[in-house]
C-alpha cells in the first residue's frame, strides 16, 4: 500500500528523511482492526518524529501521521482515536502509553491498525477531512481549555501564536464555548483570521492586553513564555502543550509566579471520553475545524512543507483515495 514514511532521521533538516512509496499491509492482532484511511491531518508531532524526536532508528521505517478518519470493515465512518494504551486496551498492561508513530505505524497511509478500543463514531456532520483534524491538534485544545485551564463562559484567554494547529482550534472552541478570547501573532494576516474566527481582539507578539487574563493557551514556548506570564490575572493559569520555538524559557518570572499564585499546568493530548466529547460539541454546535489545505497523499511533501516554513492557519490534511 502507498504510505508517507519516516526512512530516516535528520536532526537539522528532518524532510530529508521523508520517503512516499509502498510499505506492507497492516496485520490486526487481536482486539486491533484495520481502518480504510479517507483523511489524515498533519501535525509538528511528525516534524518532531523526522527530527527523531520519540522515534529511535531502531524503529525505522515508520509511516507517519497521528490522525485519521475512514472506513471500518463494517462500512462505517469512524474517526481514530490516537493514544495507544490508554487504560491498558490492546497491548500489554506494562506497556506505556504512546500515540501512533512512536510504536506503531501511523495513519499517512492507505490503511492503518489500531486497537479496536480506539476507534469511534465520525458524527455525520462532520467530513472525512474535518474529523481527521480532530483527534491530536484539536483534541489537545479541547482538554487544555476545559480540563485544564478550568475556564468557564464568560472568562478571558489569550491564545499565543495564532496560527498553528492548537492555536487555531483553541480560538474557534474557545469562542463557541463563550470565552473572551485574545490572540497574538506576529503576522498580520494571521491576527485578522484570528478575529475572523473569533477572537475579541488579536494583536502583534509581545504587546501589551487591554486587561489581564484567566488563563493563557501557551504552545509557542521560549519566544512567548514571559509575555504569557506577565498577561495573567492573580491566580491565573497557563496550560503549556508544546515549545515550537524552544524549551528554555527566560529566567527573571520566578518571582511574579510565587506573588500572584499563578499556576502553570502541562498538558498533552486528551482521553478517548474527551474526544467523543469534542466530537459531540463539534456536531451539535456547528463548530469545523480551520482547514489551511487538503491534499492527496501523493502530495504529502507539500503539506510538511508548508508546516516546516510556518506558512499554515489550520490543518493540512492528505486524503485517501
């Protein structure tokens, strides 16, 4: 079957190892099935995978991608849940949770295996290629919002880099679920979609908010880390999901987190009870996710391109067939 896989990892230039061509048919052991992929998005996960970021050689070749959604072998639409190994379902109660890429091959395929335990429903609202934004880059937003960060409606929340993956999603959830919501981006176009989406107000990297916030969706890392702390009410929260501009954050803030009790809360993707949940709100609420582009698989190059450059608002999703 025709796949986008990791051949071989590069640090420094990661699409150096990316290879599109004929990788083996999934095998189901029990309690797994396998999934006809119809779309699949892309996230930094699979940069960082290239990089060899949760990828040792030793588990090379490795067909990318944490999400999906498709076609059962029943013939019905199901959207992929990508943890592997939460509450222990098909693999070995000592195996540690991962998601797809880091054990077992990913969804950049024609066809994918996963535990039967992970596989739910696609609400018939949503498209193939919606629903295979959800389940990574969405889903984080959604458990860094309401799990979280404890917002309620009516609170306010600066998304740092609008833009990305998370970014996006946390802006639209945020939005529908009544949140005043600021954002910040160092693209003009960027900050205006942002406001399109529902942002109350979005503004360049850094400056200053017309008033402190609740809680601060932070996924940028070092470039942002003191702006997000500086931006928080008293007793306010910053959820932290990724670092895409460095782990290491200026020193100098220790002070203001012990004096205004801030509290700063790690995050990383969701359950399978807050995906089925996400999906629901999503259907019910006519909510979509921000689709940057849609491409066949053939074209995967393209798309992880677009992502390296830091060209994207939303998802690019690869299709399937």
């Amino acid at each position: 079957m025709f796949a986008a896989y990791a051949a071989r990892i590069d640090r420094d230039q990661p699409l150096a190892g990316l290879e599109l061509g004929e990788r083996p048919e999934p095998e189901a052991p029990p309690g797994w099935t396998v999934i006809d992929v119809r779309a699949a998005s892309l996230n930094h996960h699979d940069l960082w995978s290239l990089r060899g970021v949760g990828l040792p050689d030793e588990r090379l070749p490795m067909i990318l991608g944490c999400d999906a959604a498709g076609v059962d072998a029943d013939g019905n639409e199901v959207v992929l849940h990508s943890v592997i190994g939460e509450s222990g379902h098909g693999v070995g109660p000592d195996e540690p949770r991962s998601i797809l890429t880091e054990r077992y091959q990913g969804t950049f395929a024609e066809r994918v295996a996963v535990p039967q335990w992970n596989v739910l429903p696609k609400p018939k609202e949503l498209s193939f290629a919606e629903a295979a934004c959800l389940p990574t880059a969405w889903l984080t937003a959604y458990r860094m919002l309401f799990t979280n960060a404890g917002v309620r409606p009516g609170d306010s929340v600066l998304v740092q880099g609008a833009g990305g993956g998370v970014a996006t999603a946390a802006i639209v959830l945020g939005a529908a679920a009544g949140l005043r919501v600021f954002a910040t981006s160092r693209d003009e176009v960027k900050r205006k979609r942002a406001e399109q989406l529902g942002a109350e107000a979005a503004f360049e990297s850094g400056a200053r908010l017309p008033h402190r916030v609740d809680a601060v969706i932070e996924t940028v890392g070092a470039a942002t880390w003191s702006h997000s702390i500086k931006s928080l009410k008293p007793g306010g929260t910053m959820v932290i999901s990724g670092a895409t501009s460095g782990f290491t954050p200026p020193s100098g803030e220790l002070q203001r987190i012990f004096f205004l009790e801030l509290k700063i809360v790690g995050s990383t993707m969701g359950s399978k009870d807050e995906l089925a949940g996400l999906l629901s709100f999503c259907a019910a609420k006519g909510v979509r996710p921000v689709l940057d582009s849609e491409l066949p698989l053939e074209r995967a190059r393209e798309g992880f391109e677009r992502m390296e450059r830091g060209e994207l608002f939303g998802k690019v999703v690869l299709t399937v067939g």
